[in-house]
C-alpha cells in the first residue's frame, strides 16, 4: 500500500512538473514571436518615417501639446501627451528648430497582441509602460481604458530593470497567474510585455488527475488487501520449507534437499535460486579442498560479480601459486649457487694444475734433460714426465677447458668432440651454428651448454652402445638450442630409472630457465634443449 502512495505522488508531481514547465515554454514562445513582431513592427515604422518627405509639423500630425525643446530624433512613448490617453508610440526628428512628430497606428500593435491562440481561456499578451500603467487592451477589462489600469506586479517590476524571466505570481488582478516577461528597448522608449494565464485553467487537469489518482489508489489497496490475505497462505508454506533448508545449510550440510508442494513460478524460481545456491556452495568447497591439496592448476568461475567467497577463494589460490613459484625461484637460486659454486672451483683447481703443477713439471723435465748423465734412465724419466704433464693436461681440460675462455663454448666442444672421437670408436659430428659475432651467450650459459653436452656423450658412451653421435649448437635471436642424437639402444623413459646424469642436465636446463624434450627409442634417442638469451644488450635490444 505504502509502494502505491507513494507512486501515486511521485507520478502526480513529475506531471504536474512537466505540466508547468511546458505551459512556461509555451508562453515564453508566445512572448518571444509577439516580442519580435512588436520590434519589427516599431523599427519598420521608424525606417518609413525616416525615409519620408519632411513636409509634416509637430501639430499637424498628432495635435499633441508638449514641449519641443524636451524632444530629440528617436522613438518615444507619448501616450501621457494623448488627450485620449490611447497607447501612442512617437516618431520624433528633431534637426535644429524644426521637429517632425508621427505615430504608429494603435491598431497595428493591437492586431499582434490580441492574437490569443493556444493561450486558452484566460490567456493573454500585454505591453506595461515604464510608469507601471497598462497600454495595450486588457482581455478582462474591455471597457476600462488601459491607461487606467495600474500593473506593477513582480513581471513587470523586473521586466522594466532589463530582465526576462518567467514564474507564478501574481498579476493585475491580484490572481495567481504562470507568467513570462522580457523589456522593450528601442531608442527612447522603454516598455515591458507579458504573456501570462491563469493558474486555475493551468491546473485544471492536474485537479481531475488528482481525484482520479486517489480513487485509483483506494481500488488498488482494497484489491492488495484481498490479495495479501489469500496470497500469504499459498507462499507461506514454501517459504518456511526454504528456511529450514537455509538453516541447515548454515550448518554445513549442502547434500541435503527437501521437496516441498510449489504452487507458482515464482516460488519454483526461488527454490531453483536455492538450488543453484547450494551447486554454487559445493563447487566452492571442492575447490577450496583442491587449493588444500595444493593442486594449484584447478580452476573455479565466480557464478557473478559479486561472488565474494569464490573471489577469495581464487586470490587464495593465486597467493598459493606466488608462494610456490617464490619458493621454485629460491630452489633455483640455491641450485645456481651450488652448481656456481662447484663450476668455480673447478675452474680453481684446473687453473693451479695448469699454473701451478704445470711449470713444476716442465721445470723437472728441464732439470732431467741436464742432470741425469744415464741416457736410457733420462728417457725413461722423460717420459714418466711428459705422461704426467699429458695427464695433468687432460685433467686440466676436463676441469675447466681453456680453450672457451678463449674461443667460447663452440670451440671447447669441438674439442672435446676431437678427444672423444681418437678415444673411442663412436662416430661424432659435431655443427657449430653460433654467431661468430655479437654473440648474447653468457658465460654461464657457456658453461652449462658444455656440461650438458659433456654429461651427454658420457651417457652415450657408457650405456647405449651407440655408433653415431649428432650434435648441433645453434644461435638464435632469443634463445640458444641445442640438438643431440646418438642411434644407440634407447630407453624408456616412463620405466628407466634415471640416473644423476639426467637429473644433473635437467637440473642445469633449469637453472638457465629453459626447456627440455626427450624423445628415445631404439636407434634414435634425442635430447632437444633451448636456453633463453638473458644477455643485458640482448634486453636493452630488445627494449
């Protein structure tokens, strides 16, 4: 009942608003259009008076009696003058003594503004001179002269201090009128127009509308009524079902269903909205028993917008996987350090054989070839020496081989490809496809390029009984590849236990954030690698 009153005053004060605001347009174009015609009227007049032969004299054309000297070439308003007090607007030019005065016919300005249509009944257009008295014809005082009749309403008060405006006040007659007003201004003469009409005739449908509304709203409420009183036992046994179902719901238990008698589409919406509701709820349980089991992957669709509980169900998840990768990072970074840590001391102890140990046993060599008087001893212990240093050399090389700091990656695993070949009996072709130029390999990624390569053949050479051995190094804008093939036994790789070996080239792929696919089978195993460039001008290339 509440809804239908206050509809009812809202829809009965937006008409009554738009009611107002179109009958104040509709006035303000009435004024304008009488405005204009009144000032066109005026400056033709004046343009015929001007251009006409100067044979008129002041008493001639009016039999007017006012001061000559008072009057200067313009437009005035000499109704004052008038022994009929008739609205008389002058046309006065005034060259040394001579003045030549004419007037506008009264019944031109009144043909304008006793054109009334679409003002109504009590509608009308009227011009107000600057003394506050009326000077065209009123509609409701036919037989009064409007010289008479005093307007000094508030339309007129601030129609003649220069502003246009419109409103409700109050007009000559001392009724409530919707009114819209504006000044004159030409020359000398100074007046103010109206275009105004009854509030009442205005307000008229607003009163009928009214009535209709409250007998509209008794009908309505009397019919709400019965309504309630036979809608309330159809609905009430429904909606105590769902509040059962809720609070059980509320415990936890969203397994539970009831059945219960729907008597509408309404209430069956409803309990399909529980439904949903209870669907919703569940495949919010299952993922959030998912993000416990930490199985991250999982996804989950917030059933809208404003699905709160599965929004942070999925930040949770989210967190869980930052968390994760933050820890894989560390793992990384600690891995990096270690394999760091080993490839520097390696590099240390394969610097002090060649710069420490290395001299040593020249320098022994040297002291043999001129002290040992016994030549067949000397040669002996020569060669004992030169097998030392050729040993200490392979050591050397197998530590940390000198060539790639020198030549780079591509160099060290053609020779260690060379050694490989004259030690064993495998066939080994080895493609160098780096850039010989600029090229973005970072020495880390030197290093583990030529572990891996390393762990690899090993691999071949220990377990596949392999024959040919393909390795290919290659040098791209954004990543490094490198493509291995040896046509040994194979093995699978879902039953192999695989060794250190794998584990160390898979930890190394790692480290260097790159990829690995191992495709084996008999006569055909291949390990494809790429390692991304993370070279700082590849970056700033690239940026």
């Amino acid at each position: 009942m509440l809804v239908v009153i206050v509809l009812s005053i809202t829809f009965y004060s937006q008409f009554s608003e738009v009611l107002q605001s179109r009958i104040l347009q509709q006035l303000n174009s009435i004024k304008t259009l009488k405005q204009n015609q009144v000032e066109k009227l005026i400056q033709s007049e004046w343009s015929n008076f001007m251009d006409a032969p100067n044979t008129m004299s002041l008493t001639d054309s009016l039999g007017m009696d006012f001061p000559k000297t008072s009057l200067e070439t313009g437009i005035y308003d000499l109704t004052i003058f008038d022994k009929n007090q008739q609205f008389t607007i002058g046309l006065v030019e005034a060259e040394n003594d001579d003045i030549r005065v004419s007037s506008i016919p009264y019944s031109k300005i009144l043909n304008i503004l006793l054109e009334r249509t679409g003002m109504g009944e009590t509608g009308e257009s009227y011009l107000v001179g600057d003394n506050f008295r009326m000077r065209s014809q009123s509609r409701f005082f036919k037989d009064s002269t409007p010289h008479d009749i005093i307007v000094k309403t508030t339309g007129v008060t601030n129609a003649l201090n220069g502003k246009t405006g419109k409103g409700l006040y109050k007009d000559y007659r001392g009724i409530d009128v919707y009114g819209v007003y504006g000044p004159i201004e030409i020359s000398n003469l100074k007046l103010a127009i109206l275009s105004e009409i009854d509030k009442d005739e205005v307000e008229a449908p607003l009163i009928s509308l009214k009535k209709r509304l409250f007998m509209l709203m008794f009908l309505i409420m009397g019919t709400a009524i019965l309504l309630s009183l036979f809608l309330t036992k159809i609905i009430a046994n429904p909606i105590l079902g769902m509040k059962s179902s809720l609070k059980v719901m509320a415990e936890g238990h969203y397994d539970d269903t009831n059945e219960f008698n729907i008597n509408s589409n309404e209430i069956k919406e409803m309990f399909e909205a529980l439904d949903q509701l209870k669907k919703s709820l569940k495949g919010a349980v299952s993922f959030s028993e998912d993000i416990g089991e930490m199985n991250l992957n999982t996804t989950y669709a917030p059933k809208s917008a404003n699905d709160a509980l599965g929004k942070s169900l999925i930040k949770m998840r989210d967190k869980l996987k930052e968390f994760r990768a933050n820890e894989n990072r560390s793992r990384i970074n600690t891995k990096r350090q270690l394999v760091d840590g080993l490839e520097n001391e390696r590099q240390r102890l394969s610097r002090e054989l060649h710069d420490g140990l290395g001299p040593l046993l020249t320098s022994l060599k040297f002291y043999i070839d001129n002290n040992v008087a016994d030549n067949k001893q000397r040669l002996e212990m020569r060669k004992m020496v030169d097998d030392t240093i050729s040993e200490i050399r392979i050591m050397s090389n197998a530590l940390m081989p000198s060539i790639m700091d020198d030549f780079g990656v591509g160099a060290a695993l053609k020779n260690f490809c060379d050694s490989v070949k004259k030690a064993s009996e495998v066939s080994i072709v080895f493609e160098d496809l780096l850039k010989r130029k600029k090229s973005n390999i970072t020495k880390q990624q030197e290093i583990h390029i030529f572990r891996i390569t390393q762990e690899l053949v090993n691999n071949t050479l220990k377990h596949a009984k392999a024959k040919n051995i393909r390795i290919t190094l290659s040098e791209f804008d954004d990543f490094i590849s490198l493509f291995y093939f040896d046509d040994g036994k194979g093995f699978n790789l879902k039953k192999v236990t695989l060794g250190s070996g794998i584990i160390n080239i898979k930890e190394r792929v790692e480290i260097c954030n790159g990829k690995i696919k191992i495709n084996s089978k008999v006569k055909s195993t291949t390990f494809e690698i790429e390692l991304p460039i993370e070279n700082e001008n590849h970056k700033n290339s690239n940026s």
